[in-house]
C-alpha cells in the first residue's frame, strides 16, 4: 500500500498538483494502524493509503484540506479513547498523525 502513496505523491510532484500527506507518527493504547501509516489527500478530498477508516481518519482528511490551502504542517491527535459524538470507538487509543503538504 505504501508504494501506492509515494506513486501518487510523485505523480502529483510530477504534475504540479499538491497534495497532503498524513503519517501516524506516534499511538498510545489500542490504534488501528501503527507509526508510519500514511494516507494521502487530494485537492478534490480523494484519498489513497489509511490511517485507520472512520471518524479519525475524516478529522484528519479535514485538517489536511485546510493543510492543502495554508501550507502550515500540523500534528493532529486522534483520540479514540471517548464516543464524543456517540459513536462507539473500538480501539480506545489515541494517534498523533502528522499532516504536510506536499508540492
């Protein structure tokens, strides 16, 4: 899967379009997926790679939109640890994913 993320980034590089890249770079507790998972958002809010599906990884693809349009690299921390908004949280983590745009 991985290999699909670095395609896509260098087809975008290639074509001068950005896109935000979005890697998990630290969990606590129960996650879905582990340090170094990435996914990558487009402009038109495609996504290819995961980090995990669900809520956390929407919160994420949202960030990155705005990452796409600021330019400003974040950390965003996924806590999946409390149904908020009464959905049930399976793994009962949490990620601290690094979003960057790219391009």
């Amino acid at each position: 899967m991985s290999s699909d993320v670095y395609s896509i980034i260098k087809r975008a590089l290639e074509s001068g379009e950005p896109v935000a890249l979005a890697t998990v770079a630290r969990t606590r507790g129960s996650t879905p997926r582990k340090p170094g998972a990435k996914m990558v958002v487009r402009a038109d809010g495609s996504i290819a790679g995961t980090i995990g599906g669900g809520c956390g990884e929407g919160e994420v693809r949202l960030k990155a939109l705005e990452i796409l349009q600021t330019g400003c690299s974040e950390v965003v921390q996924v806590d999946l640890t409390n149904p908020l908004d009464g959905d049930d949280k399976i793994c009962g983590g949490v990620m601290d994913v690094f979003v960057e745009r790219i391009g």
